[in-house]
C-alpha cells in the first residue's frame, strides 16, 4: 500500500490532479468568478453615435481664439467672428486688413484660407478633416473604455461599428450609473464671464436681444426649488482653455469654508500657461467653469494663477465630486456621443440559453463517453478524463484572461470538445498499430503519442491561426466564439498530448497492466 501511494505521489498523474485542484479553486462558483455575456445573463445593448461634426467645429473653435490673438498683435481690427457649418467666417474693415489676415492664418497649413474683399473664410483641408473625425471616434472609444473599467466593468467594452457608431454591452443589472456616465460628454471649459443675469431675457435685453457673435449665454447649475437654473451667464463663445488640457482629477473636501466637497485640478504645461495667461490678464473679472455646457461655479480672479493647480466647488454633494473628478480623469470625449439605439435582453432569456448551452455540453460529453467506452474500452474513459480537464482549462482561461463567455464561446467550446476526442482517437489508434506490430505496451504508448505529435499540432495550430484572425477582424459574439476556440485547442494540445500519455503511464504503471484493452 506505502509503495502504491508513494508511485501515485511521485507520478506525473499527481501533477495533473494538482493544475486540475488549482484550477477549479480559481473558477468555482462559476456564476460568480466567471463574466458572462448579455446573451447569457440579460442586460443592455447600447449603440451611440459619435458626433464627428462636433470635433471639427471644436478644433476650428480653438484655432479661432488663436487667431484672434494674432489679430491683435498686428494690430488687425476684427470687426467680427463666426464659426458657422465648421467654417470659420472672419470679417475686417476693410480688405487690405483682410489681405493681412488672411496671410497669418493661412501659416496653419490644415487650412484652407479664401478672401472675399474684407472677408476671410477659412476651413480644415478635406484629408484633415477626415483625420479629426477618425480620431474622435479612436478618441471616444478609448475614453467610454476607461469610464467603464473605472466602474469595474471590464467586461464592458466598446466596439466600433461602421464609420461612427460605438457599440457597448452592459451585462446584468445594476449598471444605471455607469451607463448614465457613458452618455455625459464631461466637456470641461473655462471661459470669462460678461454678465450674469436671473433670466436670459436681462441679459438679452442689453443687446436688444441680438447677441454679438462671439458671445453666448449659459445657464448655471439647476436649483430644484426654482424649477430652473438660478442664473444665466453671458460668457466668451470660444476659449483654447478646455478639459484637455488637464493632467489630473480629484475628489476631496477645501473650499472657503474649508469643509465642501471639491474637486482638484492640475493642468498641463500647455494649460498651466493658458490659465495663467488668463489669470493675468483679466483680474476682477469672473471666470465661469463649464461642463457640459452648464456654468458649475463662477469664481472671480482675483491675481494671477500660476502653477496650473485650480479647485472646482459649487454646492456639489461628496458623490457628486467623486463622479466629476472620475468624468475629468478618464477624458472628455472629443466629440459628444447620442444614444442611437438600446435595448434590452431580459434575463429569462439569458438563464434559457445558459441551460440550452449546458445541455448541449452534457449531451455532448455523455455521448462522447459512451462511444468512448464502447470502443475503446477503459482507455476510453481515461479519454473522457481529458476532455474534462480540457473543459477546466478552458473556463480557467477565460477567468484568467478576464474574457466574457458568451453563448458563440459555448459553441466553441462544444467544437473543442469534438477536436479533443479526435486527438485521442489519433493516439490510440497509432498504439493500436504499435501493439500489432509486438512492441511492448510501454513502448507502444510512447511511439503512439510521438509519431502523432507532429499531426495533432499541424491541425491544432491551422485552426488557431484561423481563430486568431476570427478574433482580430471580428467583433462582440465572434470573438467570444474565436477566443474559447483557442483556449480550447490550447487545453487540447496539454490534455491529448501531455496528460493522457501521464494518465495512461500511471496506470499502467501502478495497476501493473499487460495487457492493453484498446
């Protein structure tokens, strides 16, 4: 008994016992180590589009504030500035200062620059155009990606579909707040305050309700006893002063009073320069601090800012920072996105599927085992004991990578079960033929798995190379499939290859068989 506990110790098969152990530690219960898709447990399905148009008009928006502090150093006299169907429109006095500025704006080389008498029209090349449209969409996808790791939702990655459509799964339930972040745009701007006024209609009036173009009025945060904001601000138009220019967020508690939630901010060298500028140039005057196009606070400047460090308050409650801060630290999109489309895949649905996908499992795994010991006898079931350990490796993987497995990635599964059996039905039969020829069973064994190797691997690796591409040029439910394909030709190479010859040893060895039913 001491010797046949000490062979099965020291053997290969103990090895395999202990991945097996380990493994399943990792992914037991499944339902709560392992992600499932939307098609498995319910939930949201969300398509937003990016608004395209929205980043060109906020690049020309920061290039025109440029400009106008060109104007002003070459003592060109704007008499006005519009920004209309992403084209700038400046008008001068007369065409010679036309002519002047048009030769400054035309040194930004993505412009298109005409002149029409005292008129300078100017626009983004098409090339560059098309290049700021791409990459708010690239943009846009890699911020909505962080908002969503930042709610610990990893399994919640964005998808690009077609030319500006993202795709965005939401599995289960209980994801309202994260789904409420993806759609605020977090447009962070600083821009100086004219007027503030209880209604628009008194800051309209001032005008006799004709805004100059280069001014706009902004309501400030809403107050629910007022039903309404409590004030509107009259506020520049354009500023190069905006929440890209941020290098970090965070919640705390400051403020005058010392104990209001904040939100503290640095900004970047660019920015710092930019604030300071800002500061220095216009004390007294209130600064209005934008969000998604709501005045949040008004602070006046009072000296020069410099360093780039500045605070955010405005009566916010402790989550409320918190939400702000995480908004500002994972980007404001380079173009808002609207919600195109969501709907919703109850949990029913996902619960059948999930019992559907594991019937099929069973059903498989039970036929495989009884054609397995039909014809294979009890190297049959020690087939069967591969499979098994193949399916453990598989969930293992997915748990270990963090993949989502959806009802495409149990299809995979199911065909790598199929795969798994044909390798061992290559095995035996190569030991089938060995034995014939009058080798030892040992012998057999080992020149059967060796003269099979070379055609297992050369199947396996084809097929994961055409599951590699599946998951490189596919999306959402191809790639669950292609990445359970390979996990599953990867646990089939280990089990057929490397576990079943260990299993068939230790039995051989410890049960001292000689003969082989196979």
């Amino acid at each position: 008994m001491e010797t046949l506990v000490r062979r099965f110790v020291f053997s290969g098969f103990f090895f395999w016992l202990i991945l097996a152990g380990f493994a399943l530690y990792f992914i037991f219960p499944f339902q709560q180590k392992l992600r499932f898709g939307i098609d498995l447990v319910g939930g949201s399905y969300i398509t937003l589009e990016v608004q395209t148009d929205k980043a060109i008009e906020a690049e020309l928006s920061e290039k025109l504030q440029r400009f106008t502090d060109r104007f002003k150093k070459a003592n060109v006299k704007l008499v006005s500035k519009e920004l209309i169907h992403n084209e700038i429109i400046l008008k001068f006095e007369t065409p010679d200062a036309a002519q002047i500025a048009a030769s400054l704006v035309r040194e930004d080389l993505q412009l298109k620059v005409d002149t029409d008498g005292s008129v300078v029209k100017a626009y983004f090349l098409e090339k560059e155009a098309k290049r700021i449209a791409e990459e708010a969409v690239q943009t846009d996808i890699e911020v909505l990606r962080s908002r969503v790791d930042k709610f610990g939702l990893t399994e919640s990655q964005p998808i690009r579909q077609g030319e500006k459509n993202i795709v965005i799964e939401f599995p289960g339930a209980g994801t309202q707040e994260a789904k409420a972040a993806i759609g605020k745009s977090a447009k962070l701007e600083f821009r100086l305050v004219e007027k503030v006024a209880g209604s628009k209609e008194d800051l309209l009036y001032e005008y006799d309700g004709d805004l100059p173009d280069d001014k706009e009025i902004l309501p400030g945060k809403y107050n629910v006893q007022l039903g309404g904001p409590e004030s509107y601000y009259l506020v520049e138009r354009f500023t190069d002063l905006t929440g890209k220019l941020l290098k970090s967020a965070k919640a705390g508690i400051g403020g005058k009073l010392g104990g209001e939630p904040i939100v503290s901010i640095t900004f970047n060298q660019t920015g710092s320069r930019r604030f300071y500028d800002l500061t220095r140039k216009n004390p007294g005057k209130l600064l209005a601090i934008i969000l998604d196009g709501v005045v949040i606070s008004s602070p006046q400047i009072n000296e020069p800012i410099s360093g780039g460090q500045a605070y955010i308050h405005g009566r916010m409650a402790m989550n409320e920072a918190m939400e702000l801060a995480l908004l500002l630290k994972s980007g404001a999109y380079v173009a808002p996105v609207t919600f195109e489309e969501e709907r919703q895949v109850g949990a029913g649905l996902g619960t059948e599927s999930i019992y559907q996908g594991l019937i099929a499992c069973l059903l498989g795994l039970g036929l495989l085992l009884i054609f397995s010991l039909f014809y294979y006898s009890y190297t049959g079931f020690l087939a069967f004991m591969a499979l098994l350990l193949n399916l453990i490796l598989v969930l293992f993987g997915l748990w270990y990578l963090g993949a989502t497995l959806t009802l495409p990635g149990i299809a995979g599964m199911v065909l790598t079960v199929g795969m798994a059996i044909d390798s061992s039905i290559l095995i035996f039969e190569k030991i089938k033929e060995e034995l014939a020829l009058g080798l030892s069973i040992k012998n057999a064994v080992n020149a059967g798995f060796k003269d099979v190797m070379v055609v297992i691997l050369d199947a396996n690796i084809t097929t994961f190379i055409v599951g590699a591409v599946l998951y490189w040029v596919g999306t959402g439910p191809i790639q669950g499939f292609a990445i359970t394909l390979m996990l599953g030709i990867a646990a089939t190479l280990v089990t057929g290859l490397f576990f079943l010859r260990s299993l068939l040893n230790f039995v051989i060895d410890v049960f001292n068989i000689k003969t082989l039913r196979i």
